[in-house]
C-alpha cells in the first residue's frame, strides 16, 4: 500500500481550542493597532506575543510573526498608496525608498529564514532580545526629538509677528513641486519586478523547507541516502515542482549537500 502524501496545507482547528489562542488573538489585534499607528512592522512586537500569550517556541514564532507583519503591511500599502502629503500632491509614499529598499530587504528575509532553521533557539531569543532593546531605544529617542521639534515650531509660532519672510513662504510653495518631480511615480513595472522578487523569495522559503524534511526523512547509507517515509519526498509542492525526482536528486552523494 503506498504512503499517504501529506496535505499541502493541514489544518489542525483542535489546536484553537484553548483560551491562551484567544488571549493571544487580542494581544496581536492591540499590537497590530499600535504598530500601525506608529509606522513601524512590529515584527519583534509580535514575535515576543506569540511567544508569550501564543506559547510558541522561538523557532514557530518567527515565521508566524512574517505572516502576520506581511498582511498588515498590505492593508497598509492600499490605505496609504493613493494619500498625499497635506495639499501639496505629493505621495505619501516615498517610492524611490522603496525601489531602493524592498530588494535588500527580501534577500535579508531569505537569510534571516535560513538562518531560523540552523541556530538554535537560544541564539534567536537573544537575537530578538537584542533587536527589541534597539528598537525601544530608538523609538524613544525619535519620539523625544519629535516632541522637541513640536515644541520648537509653537514657540516660534507664537513668536512671528506679522506676515511671514516673503523668502521663506516661496521656498516653502515651491519645494513640494519640486520634491514631486524628483519622486518618480509608482509604475506597473515596479509592481511586476516587486511582485516577482515577493513570489521568488516565498518560493524559495517554501521549496527549500520541504526539501530539508526531505532529506531528513532518510538516513546515509553506503555512500547514498535512501528515504524510509517517501511520503515527506511525496509532498505536493515537491511533486508539483520538481516532477517527483528530488528523492532521486538527494540519493546522490554529491547533490544532497548542495540541496539540503
């Protein structure tokens, strides 16, 4: 009788019966609200809910943690993508720091992923440790710099009299125009090469996740590898993209490093 092959995506709705999975969900419907608000992922944030409220380990935490930043950040992108700084016509979304940015930060996504499933769970704890300390320092020193700034602009508001230099208010008109000129607007595509590297990089996370439980399915042997539960070799997404042959391909000597 040939092997059950695993579902691409099991659902398992015994694990939702508990009240720490509720407790958990209002902690992430909270921290995704203050998140948003502040303009920052929260990945972090999040990370450290699911751990705590969520009881996931360090190593689960992290990519549930991506799932939930990533919906966020496209309820944020559509919200955002058509607003304008003030009466100006500007975007409000900087689009050249995002031509600059997305591609750096999905090869770090990539990294960060491999580098989820070989350090051990210690070292990503004190990792994030570390990144929520970093990033409590900077909003805290950003946040006082704003209430500084804040500060300063009533002062000096309060201060003018009369109308205001003539010099000023002309730079003033003409430096949004000038900003808009130099932002050059969102293209279909940018959308198109964003959108392959996003698809490429979850691809990547998805395949290379699969073939590891693959190859730790078998055990060497003389040399070779053979797989005594071909059902994980068996998995749809395997099948489907690589034809049904990755169990012949980690055989080989020479390959299963390379692949695995």
């Amino acid at each position: 009788m040939d092997p059950p092959v695993p579902e691409v995506f099991p659902l398992d709705f015994d694990a939702l019966a508990h009240p720490h999975v509720l407790t958990c969900c209002g902690v992430l419907f909270v921290s995704g609200i203050l998140c948003s608000a502040a303009g920052i992922g929260g990945g972090g944030v999040i990370v450290a809910a699911l751990m705590t409220f969520g009881h996931l380990s360090p190593r689960d935490a992290v990519p549930v943690s991506k799932a939930v930043v990533f919906c966020g950040a496209v309820v944020s992108l559509v919200l955002n993508s058509r607003k304008t700084q003030g009466g100006s016509g500007q975007p409000l979304i900087n689009w050249d720091i995002i031509r600059m940015m997305i591609p750096m930060a999905l090869i770090g996504t990539l990294l960060g992923v491999l580098a989820n499933v070989h350090l051990p769970e210690s070292v990503i704890v004190i990792v994030l440790t570390t990144l929520l300390c970093g990033m409590t320092v900077s909003t805290t020193l950003k946040g006082w710099a704003q209430y500084q700034n804040e500060l300063a602009a009533e002062e000096q508001q309060e201060s003018l009299a009369g109308a205001p230099d003539p010099a000023e208010e002309a730079d003033y008109q003409t430096f949004p125009a000038q900003a808009k000129e130099d932002c050059k607007p969102f293209t279909g595509g940018d959308a198109v090469v964003l959108s392959s590297l996003l698809v490429l990089t979850i691809f990547g996370g998805v395949l290379r996740f699969h073939i590891h439980e693959c190859l730790t399915a078998g055990h060497a042997l003389s040399g070779a590898r053979v797989f005594p539960n071909p059902a994980q070799c068996a998995h749809p997404v395997l099948t489907t993209f690589l034809g049904g042959h990755i169990g012949d391909w980690l055989a080989e000597a020479e390959l299963a490093p390379h692949l695995g």
